[in-house]
C-alpha cells in the first residue's frame, strides 16, 4: 500500500508547498518545537484526515515572532490595530494577522512548546473534526487556517492572566478512550444544534443568557463553532431568566444598544450575537437626504440575513449586512471594506457617544 502524503508548507501561488509523509512533515524545525501535547493532538487530526490536511506554519521563537510581525505591520503615531514597545502600529494591507511578540500562541511559550500552528488542506472537513482531537479552529479572528489548543482562553493575554496553565492530556478517538464529555448541571437538560444555530440564538430558545449557556458546556466557549448534532447540556430551571423576547421595534432598540466591540472582527459569514447590536445599529440611522433617508439597514432584516440564496440566519453577517456597513464607513472616513473591525467599532462608538 502506497505511503499516505499530506500537504506540507507554503508556495507561492499554490494552496500549499508539496506533499510529504507525515515524518517528513514532523521533522521540520517549525514542527519540532510545538509542545509535546500539541504535537500529539495534531498529528492524530492528521493521520485521521488521510492526507487531506497539513501545516503551512508551526512554531516560532520570540525572535522569529518579532520579524513576522514587524514585517505585517507599520509604525503609526496614533490609531493603529495594535501596540508594541510603546509605539502604535497598523497591519499592512492584504497580510494576515500577527501578534506582537510574547503574545502568540504560535511561539514556545506553552511549556517550552508553540501551541498553534497554521493549517492547510481541507480546512473545512479541520473544522468539522478537530474538536474531537482537543483543537480549536480560529473562527474568533476569522484565521480559518489557524488551530491551537481547544482548552485555552482565545488569547495569550487571557491565557496568561489565569495562570499560564499547562494543557490537560487529551485522549485521542480511534482506539483510545475519548475525550471527557461534561456532566449536565444537575437538574438540567441538554439541546441538540441543528443548522444555522448559534450560541446566541440557542440560549433565546432555552431561555438563559448565552453566558450561561457556555458556562454549562466547558470547556466551550463563546467562539466555539457549533455543529449540527452536538450536544449541549442546558442551565437548571433555577438558574434561568425568563426567555427573552426578541424587540418589535428594532429602531427604538438600535438607539439604545452599546456598540458593539470590534473584537472578533464581522465580516461576511460571521456568525456571531454582536451582529444582531451591529445590524440594529445600523437600521436607527438614517441615509444621506440624497440617498432617500431611509434606514442604513432595514429593520425586518435584523437577525434575518442570509448569504445567496441560503437561510435567513440568527446572528449572520449576510449579503444585507455589508453593504450597510459599507454605506456608513463611506460617509465617515473610513475605507469601505464591509469589516467590522477594532478602528470601525472606535469611530461608531465615538459618533454615538456609546
């Protein structure tokens, strides 16, 4: 039987290098230094991929970290996505992100180890399995390519302020004991996903905050994407709200909703419950006189976009949703790219006074 090849590293104009064994793959300096754990976790998605999926980009020392990221981004004297060494900087246009340095998890700060890599392959059928593999794919920062540990908070940041935890040691499926499923809370339910749910819409059906409903189903969290069929334990009856009704009128509600923060960035295809403020947002404020002063977004369209000729969705940012935000960014100076972003969500918030 002819030896399983899978794609390894980057070329240019290809969606991936070559294609390699999975030693071959492994023995690359990138793919040495991740951590132990990780190495294990990946190498298991892979194997059970059988070749449809590989590493563009492992691990990195500091030092390395530092060149991507200064080599992504600009020196700005004010606005900017991000900070490092006290000056302010802008990611260059058509690169992909890159943390500063000492806040990636692609660097060997986990144990000694990196604990992320970048994908290539099949990243949808990555999606679809590598939860089982203790594997999160980066829907947060929409890097669909990047994968790091399914336990740890999103961020380095967030990883480092609860103490810097080792990863737990994850039992692969396929001959090995799988992972713990999480008890329901006692006198609970549980809820099964159908298509097109979300964390935001599920919690409206059962009636508790998306907050509570997360914290019943560690170690999920709010960026964890969902599949039709998994389950999810539902809070006790005593710890619930009444569930919420959803507002008639979505112009009174745009008015008097916080903006929502550019973190994770909207765009097209995002599903997520900040869509819902943005999409009402946008609805409260009226065209230009000249462009027929109707609402930015129309309101019977709140939490009811769709993408082609797909389902209206909960939570979407569909086809309505980007012209609309495209239309505001226009008339405030900002480049109109439909990306509702950290520098979007500041100019929003400072035009609203909220």
């Amino acid at each position: 039987m002819a030896e399983v090849l899978y794609p390894d590293g980057y070329a240019p104009g290809k969606p991936y290098g070559r294609m390699a064994t999975i030693d071959e793959v492994f023995a690359r300096s990138s793919v040495k230094i991740l951590n132990p754990e990780y190495k294990k976790r990946w190498k298991g998605l892979m194997v059970a991929s059988g070749g449809k999926l590989g590493i563009g980009g492992g691990g990195r020392t500091t030092e390395q970290q530092e060149t991507v990221f200064l080599s992504r981004h600009n020196k700005v004297g004010s606005g900017g996505c991000c900070s490092y060494n006290g000056q302010r900087y802008q990611l260059k246009s058509g690169f992909a992100h890159a943390s500063p340095p000492g806040l990636s998890f692609h660097e060997t700060i986990v144990d000694g180890g990196a604990a992320a890599v970048d994908a290539v392959g099949d990243l949808k059928w990555a999606a679809l399995h590598c939860e089982a593999y203790g594997l999160a794919q980066a829907s947060w920062g929409n890097e669909l390519w990047h994968f790091q540990f399914y336990e740890f908070p999103n961020s380095v940041g967030s990883w480092k302020r609860s103490g810097s935890p080792s990863p737990q040691a994850w039992k692969l499926p396929g001959g090995s004991t799988p992972p713990p499923q999480p008890k329901p809370p006692s006198g609970g339910t549980t809820y099964t996903v159908v298509a097109n749910d979300s964390w935001y819409g599920i919690a409206s059906k059962v009636g508790c905050t998306p907050e509570q409903l997360v914290a019943a189903n560690p170690p999920k969290t709010m960026q964890t994407v969902l599949h039709p069929g998994d389950v999810l334990n539902v809070p006790s009856s005593a710890t619930k709200p009444p569930a919420p009704k959803p507002p008639t009128d979505w112009v009174s509600y745009g008015v008097n909703a916080k903006t929502p923060p550019g973190n994770p960035m909207l765009s097209k295809g995002i599903v997520h419950y900040n869509v819902q403020e943005l999409q009402a947002i946008l609805c409260s404020m009226p065209t230009l006189p000249a462009d027929g002063g109707k609402p930015i977004y129309n309101p019977e369209w709140v939490d009811k976009d769709k993408i082609g000729s797909g389902p209206q969705t909960d939570n979407l940012f569909g086809d309505a949703t980007g012209p609309a935000l495209a239309y505001w960014q226009s008339k405030n100076g900002l480049t109109a790219d439909s990306k509702y972003g950290p520098q979007t969500s500041a100019k929003l918030a400072a035009v609203r006074g909220k």
